[in-house]
C-alpha cells in the first residue's frame, strides 16, 4: 500500500470513526452520512502524527506518535499516545510489553531535564549553565589531549593517539548523531572509543 | 543479519540457539510463527532455560552454558557421516578444494604456532599452499588429504554423539534429534535459519560460536537463500548503525581500520589492504578499499586532505595494542591511566562486568561526563546506596558532568534495524526541560575545541581545526545535512576520458551508488556502504512503500538496506552454478542468458557469467571459508573450549583453560573460581526478560509495575538440595560480589547431567539497579568475570560460577 494518502488526510476527509464504512459503503445515499454525523470525532483527530521506530531492540517497529501541538509548525508539542504503525512491514502494528509502554519511557520521572555537576568529594548533583559545562568539557579535554596525546612512538613514528581520554557511544542514537559523533571524536586522536556493539 | 526479519516467513527450519527471540525480539519471531502457520515449518530451540521460544518450539534441547561448539561441532561431524551436504553448492561455493600449506596441524586443543608465554599463535601455517601461477592450490576431486575437507573431516571427528552429550549434558537422543533435523535442510529446496544473538556472543570464544553455525549453513547451502542464513538478532535499536559507522576503537565507517602503528605511512597502510584475488576472476571487492579511504578522508578533512598529505594519513592516530576495547578502558582507567571518559547513552556500570572494578576504576577519573536521556547509575557511581552501592562520597574525587538530552520521540534520523534497513523516524515532542541533542553537544564540544586550538594552538592542532563543519547552523546540523555526508557527494567535476565536453560526475551532486566513488579525492562518502541512502531522487531511507512484488518478503521500496539496497546478502548463492534458482517456489534473482535479473538487488556485477564468478565477492577467494586461514586469533576451525569460569575441565583438552589466546589481565585472573570449584560448584547464566530491555525499563513506570523486582531463577532439585524457597530470599556470590535477591524455583531449569555428574544451573536475570522506578535491587554484573572473547572483546557474562545460599531479606 502507498502512503500517499496519509492516514491523516483520510481520517480528516472520511470522517473519523466510520471511515471504514463510509468508504466501504459510497453510492447508498445519506444514510452513513446522517449516521457519521452523530458520532463524535475519533480523540486522535486533535492530534499531529509523527512516524518514528521503537526505541529497544533493533526489530525496529514502526511506531506512531501522537502529540498536542505541531513541531512543523514551530508549536511545543507534548506527546499523548504512542502505537504500533499497521503500515509497517516487520510489526504490522504489533508491539511488546516494552513498545506498548514507551510512553512511560518519554514521561518517565527519570528523564534529565538540566546540566548538572557533581563536584569533587560532594554527595550531591548541582544545577549549572550549558556553557559552563560546555566550556569546562572542552578546556578539560585540551588540557589533557595537550599533555597526553602520543604524537610519536618509540621508534619515531608519527601516531598522534590520545588514551587518557574514553568515549562510549550510544547505539540508541541515530546515524546521523553517530556520524557528528564519530568526526568529533576521531579527529582528536581518542583511541579509547566502543559502543554497546561489543558488549 | 545476511537475511531480514520478514524473510523469515520463507524458512523451513527455525533453529534459535544463541537466542531467545519470543522473549527479547516479540514482534520479530513473529515472522517465526509466520513460518510455522503458513510453510508448516519447524521451530527448534536449543537452550540451557526452557524459555518462552522454546515453549512454543516443535522440538527443545538443553545444553550447558557454553558449550556451544561442542554441539555443533557435533552437527558438522553429523552431516559428514551421514553424507547430509549440498554438494554442489559446498563444491563451488566454499573453499572445500583449497589445499592447506604443508605445516598446518591440531593437537590436544591447539593449532600449530602456540606461545603459551603470550597467549598467540604464529598463525603462519594457517593458509593455502600457493601455485606457481600466483593462486590458491584447489583439488576439485577432494581427494587431497591436505584439502580443506578432508582437515575438516579429520577435524570435527572427535565430536561423536557420545562426547557431545559428555561435554554439553545434552542427552545423546535430543542430540541425535536436533543433527537430524538440519540435516534435512540439506536438500537444495529446503532451507534452515540460524537466529542467535547475545547468547553466542557473550563467550570467551563468542566469535568461534557464530562461526560454526556459519559452517553448517555453507554445508547445507544455506546462506544467500530465501528463509536461509545467519541472522544475529542484534540488541539496541541503531547497534547495527553504530557499527556500520565503526564507533570503536579499530574501525572507521564501513568496516575500513584504523592503521596501526606497525603502518607508518600511506603505502604501507595500502600494502596489507590490497586483496589481490585468490582465484582466477575473481571479484575481490575490497580491491576498492582506496576508494572508500580517500573518500572519508575527505569527509573528515576535505580541502585539507591532499594527494601530497597522503589524505591527510598522519592525522588519524595509529593503534599500538589490537584495540582500546572496554574491558582495556575501564583496567587502564584502573590502573589510573585515564582522566576523562564519556558516556553518551551508556550505562557501564550496570554494563559492563565486575561491578566492584569499575566502581573503583570509575574513582580514579579526573571527569566523568554523562549524556543521557535517562537518570544512570554510572553517573551516581559515588553515591552511597547501602548494599545495592556501598560508596563514600567525601573520597571519591571524580567530578562528574550530567548532561540532558533528547531521546528517540524528539529526534530525528535514521536507525539500522537487525537486516540492515536504514529507516528514517521524524520527531513527535519537545523535549523536557533543558534537554539538548547528542548533535548539538558534540557540536558544542568541537567548536570550543576548534577555536581554543586556533586561537591558542597546542598539540597537532591540525585534524582539529580542519575538520569540515560545513553545516548551515555549526552550532547544530541537521539530520539531513550529516545523512547527505554519510552518503557522500561529488567534489569536483569528472570529465569523461574519452569525451572532455561530458561530465561523468558533476561536483555538487550527491552520490547514487559506492560504484561511483574515487580514490583521488574527487568524491566524499562519510560511510561508503550507506551510499544510496541520500541520493538526487531525495532520501531513500524515508521511503514508505510497503508493496513487495512476488511475496518474497524483500520489501524493496520500504527504506533503504544497505549495501546497494540489497536485502538478503551472497544472493547469487540463491542460484546453481548455470545461475538458476536451486529451489523454484522460492526465487530470488537468477541469469536471464545476459545479465542477472530478479526481485533482489544481484550481490554480483551484473553481467558477470555464472561460471566465471563466484558468490563471495568480498573475499578474495571468490567463495566462503570453511577454514578461515589466520584471520580469527583462536583458529581456522572452532575448537571446544571450556568458559574461564567451568564446574569441568575441558575434556577434548584437559590442560586448557578457557580460551587458549583470550586476554586475560593478571588481577582479573586471580578473581576466576577454579576449574571444578567446591567453593563455586554451579553454572550461572544471565538474560534479559521480556518486560525489560537492559537498564532503561526500570526507570518506567510501567515496566517496572511489570517485574519490579530483582530474582533468581533455579530448579526445584537445587532448591530441595540447599533448603530453599520458592519466592524466599538467597544469597548468590562468585569471586567477585555478592547479590541478594528473591529465588523463583522453576521447572523450566534443570539440572544437566556432565559428564556423569549432575550439573546446576542457576539463572540471573540483569535488570535492577540503584535507581530508578522499580524496587532497588542487584545488577547481575556483580557476579561476572572480567574476560572478553579472544576477537573482538566481547565480555563472557554467559558463563561462570556462583554459590547460592538461603538468606533472610535485606535491611531497607
């Protein structure tokens, strides 16, 4: 089936609820119309729709979030409803115990809302600016790819391989990030460099 | 996965060993019952737990926790016994007729060229006797004694029946079952799938594991068929991505290395990757390595990367140990030879194994920096949680950085599932509070980089300041701006040698195929197997066409598969030698008399005659190994070999221990229970349940309501024999921690008779932590030893010894 005709357009224009029938049933006169007229609209109506892929193991589902709100419209948007995408080949609109639940993922108490900083020898995480983290990151990075990277090892080859400093990357993340990532990473010289492919 | 999911349907024989899809992948094995609906085809499942996939399997057999290799080992010994191989696809499509060099031996566990001193072999011996016209010796008869048959033949031998189910506690009859049951896949029209996942990497010999199912599927001509080959399930949702895109150590995008050191320029880097074919006409692709360098060099570096530099060679650091892999960060970090370490998505101190070393490696650092959607024990490492994380704030001196960021509901881009699709998501919500992108704070952190360096220098400020950051907004690229470079564009025009008005590539354009690329520098591709991905015709990874002509499964014209768009990989092996399907219900691409056609992407030049070459391009050979030459470090046959950590000791080869050429770090060796330990006498596994994936499902609400609670599963026998009850509380310790958590006393484990003793098992699921939703409770990291598979690293949590005590509850 061609996605050309979007899901939304078709509950939008068939009227929600029975768009099945209505369809099914063009050509008997008023009868469904009059029917479909009593009939609130479905909730999801109110709704802007995001395809997206489940976020655990790399079955990948088809997902569709529905959200409050349109970020293609610039507008905040706050997600009320994630479900299976009946389009998608591999789940058909199926989801497990986790898919099913991944809205409590996104509005999960444990999500991380601002820059933190646990100083040295305190038993506590303190709210700071993203430019003071920032800033601090990378002046703690020069300095110690400035001490540390190995620009030529003993027999005088040109290595410029930097150890003292580690990077765990997410395998969560997409290509793109994994992309940005990986050219920031390796054009300091880090070395020390895996993701969860290995574990 | 060489398939995908959804070729599963075509599958005769499901064998899930290494795995346990109906619990950890529900919505793929789907495609199992699929198969088993509409084919009538068969489920088995191997397994040391009655899990839920062998729940619903037509035929289940327990095995011990590592001991894979003897079982299969088995099979192969199986198969050549009774004659149960494809012949003609074993004849022309593996290096069966390949002659091994005079030298070449096994004895007593171990191949030639063993130094017990550095745990390596001399892997010399370990090739083809060469002729004198610069190719591979081959005896197509297989009468040479020295060809890889006969080695093979002599080889596996050893594992009878009866041995198999003395190493492994597989009784002899399910055994038998099993063997027999592949063996039917021997037929050209009928096909078997091999789905494993951490089940068979988790080892010290993981690599050797997948290898010999690979083995058996060559054997029963398997592997580039329609509900055929070796499908790894795979974990996280974009594992595969992040590993096409070489986020390690050893590797840059696309599965090119990182020289080492040993390389000291350009030529000699280029000198050990030329791939000179083995055979006559054969393909040998990765003859184009130069192409794919040159043109992520250019990537990188671009107008700085020149013909003259070499590509800008100098600027990528050059390895002195095989790779800085986890277990090699967090002993370097121990030994407090590191200063800051970054965990972006990551939990490594739930992940990884030995809790104890990497809570106290983790104090050593100067920082920490944390990004993570997600609240993470890692980052609180040097709380004190009682017993769950015994911590003295005031002296661990470690600062630590937390950073918010978005997560897959607010982002967008493009994820690689388990068959190699790269499907492309769109975002659905602002993220909370101040949560940034992984893009923005990567970006953030190189430009800071970039400007101190450029304003005040400092050490080889050049792969720095060059790097190309030609983005609308530096501050924060777009998804389809990093996608475009992924795939890669023309750089300057190439004129048409034989007509110089024609542009045969026009700078600007975005790349439609790796066929196009070029090793002088007039093309980037940031990651050459995933051009195509975003072309002129837009970006194929958003396509959403879900018709699949033929009802093959392929699903063509839904997002993007690399390479090539291609959906099942090695498909010219779908064919005969003449190129016509070896089973006519279930045709993949096949020789119209001109070129090969069909309803999958040809892994074939086009036009290239079914006789002249053969299936494997990517190897040198033309064809697939059986014998793998030196390239595994623990031998060109999978040998049976006892976890670190076993109840017996290695009965093909009593005095080896583990994994002859695992690396094994000093302290890390004093903390293994002895072989056949009175102190540690049972087997101990750990898995993921279904309600859970890893660390993350804990800080849901939901989830957690779902299993809230640390456990332990064991079978009744154990449980009458150490006075336990069910849902009471034990105590479980190895050499290296000790948990507490409930035990669930269940029928679906029981005990393992090894070699005439009864063995037991005890089962640790992996989910709790310190924080979180769901009740605190015990990584089963805890427990496990600090060892790696002897290839790639991989940590062996699926096999070790504990001691299992009954105990009262903790003290809240």
């Amino acid at each position: 089936m061609n996605m050309e005709l979007s899901r939304r357009q078709f509950l939008g224009t068939a009227g929600a609820g029975v768009a099945g029938t209505t369809l099914g049933a063009l050509g008997f006169g008023g009868v469904e119309e009059a029917y479909a007229s009593t009939i609130k609209p479905f909730r999801l109506v109110n709704t802007t729709e995001a395809r997206n892929t489940c976020t655990y193991c790399s079955v990948a589902c088809g997902i569709i979030i529905y959200s409050k709100g349109s970020l293609a419209k610039g507008e905040k948007a706050d997600i009320t409803h994630i479900e299976g995408d009946t389009d998608h080949p591999t789940n058909r609109g199926t989801l497990c115990p986790k898919g099913a639940a991944l809205i409590s993922y996104v509005k999960s108490e444990q999500r991380l809302k601002y820059p933190m900083i646990r100083r040295a020898g305190s038993d506590k995480f303190e709210r700071v600016s993203w430019n003071e983290a920032l800033d601090k990151i990378a002046k703690a990075m020069k300095a110690d790819r400035d001490q540390n990277l190995v620009q030529k090892n003993k027999d005088g080859v040109t290595v410029n391989r930097w150890t003292t400093t580690g990077f765990l990357a997410a395998s969560a993340t997409t290509n793109e990030t994994a992309m940005c990532t990986y050219k920031v990473v390796r054009s300091t010289g880090m070395v020390v460099f895996d993701n969860q492919a290995r574990v | 996965m060489t398939n995908s999911w959804t070729d599963i349907k075509n599958a005769d024989l499901v064998v899930i060993m290494g795995g346990n899809a109906a619990e950890a992948h529900p919505c793929g094995f789907k495609w199992v019952t699929e198969a088993k609906a509409t084919r009538g085809a068969k489920l088995v499942v191997v397994d040391p737990r009655f899990t839920r996939s062998a729940a619903v399997a037509d035929y289940y057999a327990p095995i011990r926790q590592g001991t894979d290799i003897a079982f299969l080992n088995g099979v192969m010994n199986y198969l050549i016994q009774n004659d149960k191989i494809q012949w003609d696809y074993v004849k022309a499509f593996t290096n069966a007729s390949f002659v091994v060099k005079e030298g070449f031996t096994y004895q007593d566990g171990l191949f030639t060229g063993y130094d017990e001193q550095k745990r390596d072999y001399n892997r010399s011996t370990w090739d083809y006797e060469m002729g004198p016209d610069g190719y591979a010796v081959v005896d197509e008869t297989l009468q040479n004694p020295r060809c890889v048959w006969n080695l093979l033949k002599q080889h596996v031998s050893v594992y009878t029946p009866e041995l198999v189910e003395r190493i492994t506690g597989t009784p002899k009859d399910k055994f038998l079952k099993v063997a027999s049951m592949m063996a039917e896949c021997s037929a050209p029209n009928k096909t078997m799938t091999s789905m494993y996942a951490l089940g068979w990497t988790q080892h010290s010999k993981g690599s050797q594991n997948i290898r010999c199912m690979a083995m058996i599927q060559l054997m029963l001509g398997n592997i580039g068929v329609r509900g055929g080959g070796m499908n790894a399930l795979r974990g996280h949702s974009n594992i595969q991505g992040l590993t096409d895109l070489g986020l390690m150590s050893n590797l840059i995008p696309g599965y090119l290395t990182l020289p080492t050191e040993r390389e000291a320029d350009f030529n000699a880097y280029m000198s050990t990757r030329g791939f000179k074919p083995l055979r006559p006409n054969q393909m040998s692709y990765w003859q184009n390595y130069k192409k794919f360098f040159v043109s992520f060099q250019k990537t990188m570096w671009g107008p700085a990367a020149t013909a003259e530099n070499n590509f800008a060679y100098d600027w990528l650091p050059k390895l002195d140990v095989p790779a800085y892999d986890v277990l090699r960060a967090f002993e370097l970090m121990d030994q407090g030879k590191m200063n800051i370490y970054f965990c972006q998505g990551f939990n490594p101190l739930q992940a990884f194994p030995n809790k104890a070393k990497l809570a106290r490696a983790l104090g050593k650092l100067k920082l920490l920096v944390v990004m993570d959607p997600l609240e993470t024990e890692t980052a609180r490492f040097w709380e004190n949680h009682g017993i769950y994380n015994e911590a003295n704030p005031a002296s661990i001196q470690t600062e630590v950085i937390q950073l918010p960021t978005t997560c897959f509901a607010e982002d967008e881009g493009s994820l690689v599932n388990s068959g190699r699709w790269l499907q492309w998501h769109w975002p659905g919500g602002s993220p909370p509070g101040e949560a940034k992108t992984d893009v923005f704070i990567m970006s953030q952190i190189h430009l800071r980089l970039k400007e101190m360096y450029r304003k005040d220098g400092g050490a080889v400020p050049e792969p720095i300041v060059n790097l190309t950051w030609n983005y609308k907004d530096p501050n924060e690229p777009t998804a389809e701006e990093l996608a475009k470079e992924m795939n890669g564009s023309v750089l300057t025009d190439v004129l048409d040698p034989n007509d110089p008005t024609k542009k045969v590539l026009e700078a600007g354009k975005q790349l439609a195929s790796f066929g196009l690329l070029r090793d002088d520098g007039s093309t980037a591709a940031g990651c050459w197997i995933y051009t195509g991905c975003f072309t002129e015709a837009g970006n194929m990874m958003a396509r959403r066409d879900n018709s699949d002509p033929g009802d093959t499964g392929a699903y063509s014209k839904w997002s993007f598969s690399w390479p090539a768009n291609r959906r099942i990989i090695y498909n010219r092996a779908s064919c005969n030698l003449d190129g016509q399907p070896w089973d006519d219900t279930r045709k993949l691409i096949w020789w119209d008399g001109a070129k090969w056609t069909g309803f999958d992407v040809p892994d074939i030049a086009p036009t290239a005659k079914p006789r002249d070459v053969g299936p494997f391009i990517m190897n040198p050979e033309g064809v697939s190994r059986l014998f793998t030459r030196g390239m595994m470090r623990d031998g060109p046959f999978p040998v049976h070999y006892e976890p670190f950590e076993s109840p017996v000791a290695n009965l093909i080869a009593p005095k080896v221990r583990g994994n002859p050429v695992a690396r094994v770090f000093k302290d890390d060796f004093a903390q293994f229970a002895d072989t056949g330990s009175k102190e540690f006498p049972y087997a101990a596994t750990s898995y993921r349940l279904t309600e859970h994936f890893h660390y993350w499902t804990k800080t849901n609400h939901v989830n957690s309501v779902l299993q809230p609670e640390f456990f332990v599963e064991i079978s009744p026998e154990l449980a009458k024999e150490k006075g336990i009850a069910n849902a009471g509380w034990v105590r479980v310790w190895s050499k290296r921690g000790s948990v507490i958590a409930k035990a669930y006393v269940t029928k679906r484990i029981r005990p393992l008779m090894v070699d005439g003793k009864a063995t037991h098992i005890v089962g640790i699921p992996i989910h709790w932590g310190f924080v979180g939703a769901a009740k605190k409770g015990f990584p089963a990291n805890v427990l496990t030893p600090f060892v790696g598979d002897a290839n790639i690293e991989t940590p062996e949590y699926k096999a070790f010894l504990v001691n299992i005590e009954p105990t009262t509850g903790p003290v809240a």
